[in-house]
C-alpha cells in the first residue's frame, strides 16, 4: 500500500460533476480545502494511484505527491515476537548508540 496527496483546483471541483465523482470513486478524502486548491488523500495499491493520478491530469492536477510503500505483516502475532524469538535463537551483539556512553564504560563520574 501507499498514500496519495492530489492537489487539485477547488473551482474544478465545483463546477465539474464527474471530478467529484471520480475522487469519491477512489475513495479520496478532503485533507485540506483552501479558495483556490483542495488537497484529497488516497491509499491503495501502485496502480490505483496511477488511475486516479492519470485520470485528475485533464483536469488541472496542481501537484501530486505518494509515499513510499508501506505494509505490516499479516500474522496476527505480529512482527516484534517474532523478532524476539529469532534474537533468542541468535543473539547479535550490543550496540552502543555512542562508544563513550556504553553501559560498561564510567565516563562521567560525580
């Protein structure tokens, strides 16, 4: 999946009927609506997002931004247990975000 930001011209929207129809067949939401642009929000697959994006072009698209893809795993467990078990099968080893802050090291001291 990815999310879609279309920014389209908000007298179009207004004036053209099928522009309203074919966000509300997407399933577009309004995020933002100013005088002169509404920005609608989209998620879906790679290509539904290209159909929606080809198909608002005719009518003045401003702007058009997606995200990159996005998932989460279908397992009802969900990933952190599994990672969990896999850590205690083969342990990495420690990481320390900064060498002078490592638990084994007293670099400040009072």
């Amino acid at each position: 999946q990815e999310m879609a930001l279309y920014k389209v011209p908000t007298d179009t929207i207004a004036e053209k009927v099928l522009v309203e129809r074919l966000l509300r067949e997407h399933g577009a939401r309004a995020v933002v609506i100013r005088k002169d642009y509404t920005v609608f929000e989209t998620t879906g697959h790679r290509t539904e997002t290209d159909n929606l994006l080809n198909a608002l072009q005719p009518y003045g698209l401003i702007e058009f931004v997606r995200s990159a893809r996005i998932a989460i795993i279908k397992s009802s467990e969900g990933f952190n247990r599994k990672l969990r078990e896999f850590e205690q099968l083969e342990p990495g080893q420690e990481v320390s975000e900064n060498e002078f802050l490592s638990s084994r090291d007293k670099v400040f001291t009072m």
